[in-house]
C-alpha cells in the first residue's frame, strides 16, 4: 500500500490491490463482500516477444530519446514497471538488438546517438 495524502476529514488514501482491498473489507464488515478472482498482469495482457518488445521501445525512446544510457535503462524500465517489470538482462537484449539495427549508438563513456530519420 502506498499512502497517497490525507482529506480535509482526516482520512487516508491508499492505493491497494483487489485482493488488499477484498481482506480490509472481510475485517471491517465481516466478509459481506465476496472475494474477487485476481488476475494477473500478465495474463489480461499477452506476452510479447524479443521482436514485439524491441519495436514497442523503439517507437517510444524515438519520443523520449534519452541522451545517456542509464537514462535508456530507466526509460525502458519504465514503460514496463505497470506490467510486471522486465529483467536486466531482457533490457540489455532489447537495448542491444536495437544498437544493432541501427536505432541508436552508445559510445563506451554512455552517450547515446540516434540515427538521422
């Protein structure tokens, strides 16, 4: 849970999961609501592979295009924090089929160069 602020009355807002939200309702009404299924991430969205993957970064680094590439990490890491996370190593996969196709360039200091079009 994540505690987001405080209202004027002085309630707290968190932000929970339905299985979090489904065990405070059990202990505060006594399991007047039955419990919901809770389905993972990645089953309501398919999984993508390397080549969906590489192609999906690739449109949006193209709109952020991040100078550094500690800054390409946390770019793609980002795009997929909501959707279960990705490995380190499946980032430097992505991050290295897209050098090779020319998308960008990293000099060993950790510049990256975009390539013109």
């Amino acid at each position: 849970m994540k505690k987001i602020g405080i209202t004027s009355t002085g309630s707290v807002i968190v932000e929970m999961t339905t299985l979090e939200f489904d065990a405070l309702q059990q202990l505060q009404v006594g399991g007047s609501r039955p419990a919901a299924k809770v389905v993972a991430c990645t089953e309501i969205t398919p999984k993508m592979n390397h080549a969906e993957r590489s192609s999906y970064v690739a449109e949006r680094l193209k709109k952020l295009s991040p100078k550094k590439k500690d800054g390409v990490i946390r770019s793609i890491e980002a795009m997929f924090q909501f959707g279960g996370g990705i490995d380190s190593s499946e980032v430097q996969k992505v991050i290295s089929t897209l050098q090779r196709q020319k998308f960008f360039s990293i000099t060993p200091q950790g510049r990256v160069t975009y390539a013109k079009g």
